[in-house]
C-alpha cells in the first residue's frame, strides 16, 4: 500500500512538471501593411469642417501596441478641384484637417503619400435619413424580458439607401456596428436596434446612423461577418486582410489596409427608463 502510494505521488510530479513547460508556437510573419482610416463624417448640425485620418501598419499577434504612421502625405480634392490638407499632430499618426467642406453627394478623392508609396481612393459624400424618434420595448428578446432600444428615421423612396448602425453603450468598453439596407422597407419608416441583452435601467446609449455607399456597405458586412458586431469600429485596423477601396498606384500589389468613406450621419443620446 505504501509503494502504491510512493508510486502514485511519483507520477503526480511528473505530470505537474510537465504541465509547466512553455511550448513556444510558430507563427507566420507577414511585412507590415499600411492601414489607412479615412472615414469623413458630417454630424447633422455641425459644418463638418473638422475631419481626422488616421494611419498605422499591421503588427504581429501578440503585439499590444499599433505602430503609428508619421511623415506622410494627406491631401483630398473634391470636384471642383478644391484642396483640404491633413496636417499630422507630431508623432501621433493622427492627421487633421480644419478646413474641410462637405457636400452631399459630391465626389471627394483623397491621397496619401507615405514613404515613397502613392494610395489614392474616390468616393461620394453618402447622405442619412435624421432619427425621428427611439422606443423602448421592456418586453424584447427571446426571453420577451429583455430590454430592446429602436432608432426610427423614414428612408427615402427615390433612392437605394445603404446603412452602417453604431451602439455606444455606457455598460460595455466596445462599440456595436451592424449594417442594412432598404431593399425590404424602401420608402417606408424603419429602425436600427439595440444588440445588447443586458441593458438595465440608468444605462446610457449614444446611436449613430451612417450613410454609406453600396461598395462600403458590402466592405463592413464582411468585416461584421468575421469579426461579429463588436468590431472596434470600421475604422480601427480590421481584424483580417480584407480589401478596401484605397488603391497603391505605385504598386498594386502592395495594397494598403482600410477604407476612404464620407457619410452625413445623425446621432442621438438615449437613457434606459426605470421598468416596472
């Protein structure tokens, strides 16, 4: 019984010991790529005269810092030959613009030029229908207990519409995005909906519709598709190689991440009520 009990101690030990070694995993590196983050946004009521973009390059997996991309380049022209100039806050990758003038479905090409590489993109300034009103539903769900939030605005009937839906929530560190289209409600009122199933009383919600062309629109529903609605926002680094529409003209193969979007958007601020 004593040898038994030795014998078992033994084979303890080892499996213990061998349970501590580090086992290093190989994994395939690739060069850094570009991400350009070129999303030009027109808050209803405000000039839109502000705009950043921001650049950084891909890293490796374990890596907890984005390298930031200083030096460039940043201009973008509309139709009518005007300049707007992004001028970098030092060493921050963060470019500025103060100057800008949106136009609703004007065409804007935006430029990039950073360490001897051109990237260019073309894009139209993508109006939003306002939000009319948001509902609280206590009653939502699966359960038909949970609390559900929907955003109303009316969509145009003379025009296909395409969508991009932000839910900033004061309970969760990351944004939900989710993307639609008004194949189905054409012409009619609609609404954007709360994706969290634990809101409770007091919690605030910031939601913001985007318009966004058709070509932006299938971009984020891949992007949603792989990464699910907590993305970190379609203009952080996508979680995955996915083309853009920004081009490098010096060499295409060498394609950056990230995507030149202008959209008029519309927010509003919503706080749970007090259910019975």
């Amino acid at each position: 019984m004593k040898k038994a009990v030795l014998y078992l101690i033994i084979f303890v030990s080892i499996f213990a010991t061998s349970c501590e070694e580090v086992v290093d995993v190989e994994l395939d590196t690739a060069p850094p790529k570009l991400v350009i983050e070129a999303a030009i946004n027109w808050q209803k009521g405000t000039t839109g005269r502000q705009q950043t973009i921001k650049l950084t390059t891909t890293t490796g997996y374990f890596e907890n810092v984005i390298p930031t991309v200083s030096g460039a380049k940043i201009y973008i022209k509309n139709s009518a030959n005007e300049q707007f100039n992004f001028n970098e806050v030092p060493k921050t990758g963060r470019y500025i613009c103060t100057n800008f003038k949106p136009v609703l479905n004007q065409e804007y090409t935006l430029t990039v030029i950073s360490n001897g590489q051109t990237y260019t993109a073309t894009e139209k300034m993508q109006s939003v229908a306002p939000i009319t009103h948001i509902e609280q539903n206590n009653e939502g769900g699966f359960t038909g207990k949970d609390i559900e939030i929907r955003a109303y605005y009316n969509d145009p009937a003379d025009a296909d519409n395409f969508y991009l839906y932000k839910y900033v929530y004061s309970s969760k560190i990351k944004s939900n995005y989710y993307v639609d289209e008004d194949k189905f409600f054409q012409g009619n009122e609609f609404f954007s909906l709360s994706d969290d199933d634990e809101l409770k009383s007091g919690d605030e919600i910031e939601i913001t519709h985007f318009g966004i062309s058709k070509q932006y629109y299938n971009y984020m529903s891949i992007l949603v598709s792989i990464a699910g609605t907590n993305v970190g926002g379609p203009f952080q680094s996508p979680p995955a190689t996915v083309k853009g529409n920004i081009i490098n003209t010096t060499n295409k193969e060498n394609y950056p991440l990230g995507y030149f979007s202008l959209s008029e958007t519309d927010l509003k601020k919503f706080t749970i009520k007090q259910t019975n």
